[in-house]
C-alpha cells in the first residue's frame, strides 16, 4: 500500500496549485498565504466545491513567521503529519516580480526575492520529505538571478536533499497560454535511498511538446468583428484555443462574468485593435482560435476580449487558467485582487501534471 501524501502549502493565493495537488492524491493540511483577500478566496472556493478545510488551518501570516515565533508550532505539525507513515511535502511559489523581467528585476535584495530565501530555509529547517519550488522563468535564466538560484539549490542539497529541475510552459499540459515557469522538484536523500532524482520524468504527463504546437496552423491577426461568430481554422487543435475554454467553462453564465475593468481609455481604442494582435506592451487583444499570452494582469497589461468590445472578465481569466467552471472568487473580491490572484496563480491543468508525476515517482520509492 502506499504511504499517504500530505502537503503543506505555502504562498498559496486562491489555491490554483493546492487544488491540482488535491484532486491527484495528495491530501493539503496546512495552508499559509499573507494576502488575506487570497486567503479568503481559497476558504471560499473550497467551501462552494464542498472541499475538505486543511487539518492544521489556514495561516494569514508572513512565512518568516515560521522561522522564529511559530517555529515549534510548525514542527510539531510536520512531525504529528508523519506519525501514520506519511509523507510530507511542501509546496510553494515566492511571490516573483523581482525576478521577472516584466517585473521589478531587483532580484534576491527586493521583498519579494527575499520570500526565495525564505522558503529554502524553512524546507532546511523543517526537512520535509519533498518539496516543490515555482517561480518565473527570469530566475533561472537571467545571469545574476541565476546565481542566487544555485545558491539555494546548494543550500538544500547541503542540507541532504536530491533536487530536479525544469523549465516548463503550461501548454504542455493543455493549457491554452504560453506561459514559462521553472520548476524544481526535489526529495530527501533519506526517502530517496538508491533511486537517481533524475529519473523523475518531468514529461511523463505532457500533453504536447512545443514543436508539436508551434507546427500548428495558428491564425496571427483578423480584423476585429464584435458579437460575429467565426470558423475554427484547419490545422489547430481546439483545445489549446481561448474559445474551446470559453465554452468549456461556460464563461458566461459563471459567477464571475461581469467582473471585468472599463478601460479608461475610452471604447475606440478597444475597437482600434485587431482580434489576436498581442504585439504592443498594454493592450492585446486575445484571439479566439489560438492561446493566450501569459495571464498576467499587472504592469499596465490588459487583455482584450476577441469578440466583444470589453477587457476579459475574471471568469474568462480563470478558464484560461484552466479551472474546474465551479470555481469561483467571491462576490465582494475587488476587481483588483480577482485579477492579480488569477495571474499570481498556477495554472491547474499544469499542477495536476505536476502532481500526478510527483506521486508516481514517491509511490515507487
């Protein structure tokens, strides 16, 4: 029989990745995220999909606090989780504008680099059994970042943990936005024993490869036609496709379909931009038969609908996010908080991937 799955959740927004993680097998008991208004749309989706509430609790408190004042609290957790054989992961993105380079770029010295460091220690500290680590792709590959990314990796392997690693784009998984991440997956030596980390098949959950889809067919830009219908081109696969999600997650009949922004700029200039131009730095108009840009909703970016003469609405942005259509933010979440929770978030299609190949590799140890 295998052991039970437990994980520990940290920096968890609205809890896109946890819920990937949750409905694969593992059982999620312990919640941390410092925003409360993420914090209390995580309580809420759950609550509405009848989801268990983590053994531990949710955490409303900054991850340092882990480090100093609820030290003993936190280790006492992890060691009561083990007592019936369990393993125990934790799970985690930092908070990462200042590794992007859309971002802030400042990098390991910036309050959100920092939460990095933070993060590595508290796995060193709290010596889970495994652990996940997610942030932007400008960590691992812009020089300077890169180095304090092996950095840490050398503190954890220090501390007796086996680690992979891999840059992933989500439309690997079938999710329909080209969005890059790094990931690093790793295992103590001691659960380990004589297995090779590198026989963690980060593909073995891949629904495409990038040179699948980029030999794909995909339309580049149509004149913008508000409310008109139109053909899904020859040579695409539909569910990599905006419209596929839309109508997957019944966008409009979903809670969240008339939350969106009004630009201030005033309608003509939504009317201005052509169906699938993503080409300028702020406006991009999505296009209804292809994927998405990353769903990002800060630094000025806004996301025009293909078809309709408005900004997308948060239940558009969580189809793209591919969510279960029951998932749902809840009604008094500013408009602000929805959006920048949706971008903050790992898509879920990609964190079931993640943690069904997690689970096989731990059930084989």
């Amino acid at each position: 029989m295998s052991k039970k799955l437990v994980i520990f959740s940290f920096f968890s927004g609205s809890g896109f990745l946890d819920l990937g993680f949750e409905n694969n097998g593992f059982q999620v008991d312990l919640v941390n995220e410092f925003q409360p208004a993420f914090l209390k749309a995580y309580q809420y989706s759950r609550a509405a999909m009848g989801m268990r509430k983590p053994k531990y609790g949710y955490f409303n408190i900054d991850i340092n606090e882990f480090l100093d004042t609820r030290k003993a609290e936190l280790q006492k957790y992890v060691l009561e989780a083990r007592e019936d054989g369990s393993l125990v992961g934790f799970i985690g993105g930092p908070p990462c504008p200042d590794f992007s380079v859309a971002g802030k770029n400042k990098g390991r010295d910036g309050d959100n680099g920092k939460l990095s460091q933070s993060y590595t220690d508290l796995i060193v500290e709290m010596q889970p059994d495994f652990f996940l680590f997610e942030n932007v792709k400008g960590l691992w590959r812009t020089a300077r970042h890169r180095a304090f990314f092996e950095e840490l990796k050398g503190k954890l392997h220090a501390s007796g943990y086996a680690t992979t690693e891999r840059l992933t784009n989500s439309l690997e998984y079938g999710a329909p936005q080209d969005r890059d991440r790094i990931l690093m997956f790793g295992v103590h030596q001691g659960i380990l024993g004589n297995v090779d980390i590198d026989s963690f098949d980060w593909k073995k959950y891949h629904r495409y490869t990038l040179d699948e889809i980029k030999a794909m067919n995909w339309p580049e830009t149509d004149a913008f036609c508000p409310n008109i219908m139109t053909e899904k081109p020859e040579g695409i696969d539909e569910k990599l496709t905006v419209q596929y999600w839309f109508e997957k997650n019944d966008v409009e009949n979903h809670p969240n379909a008339q939350d969106y922004f009004t630009p201030r700029g005033g309608l003509s200039r939504i009317e201005s931009i052509d169906e699938g131009d993503v080409s300028k730095k702020s406006y991009k108009r999505l296009h209804r038969w292809r994927f998405s840009p990353t769903v990002a909703y800060g630094n000025n970016e806004v996301h025009l609908h293909p078809y309709r003469i408005r900004r997308i609405s948060a239940a558009e942005a969580l189809a793209l996010q591919t969510l279960p259509k029951e998932f749902a933010l809840p009604a008094d979440m500013t408009l602000t908080n929805k959006f920048k929770t949706i971008g903050n978030g790992v898509p879920y299609l990609l964190a079931c991937g993640i943690a069904r190949t997690i689970k096989d590799f731990l059930e084989v140890l």
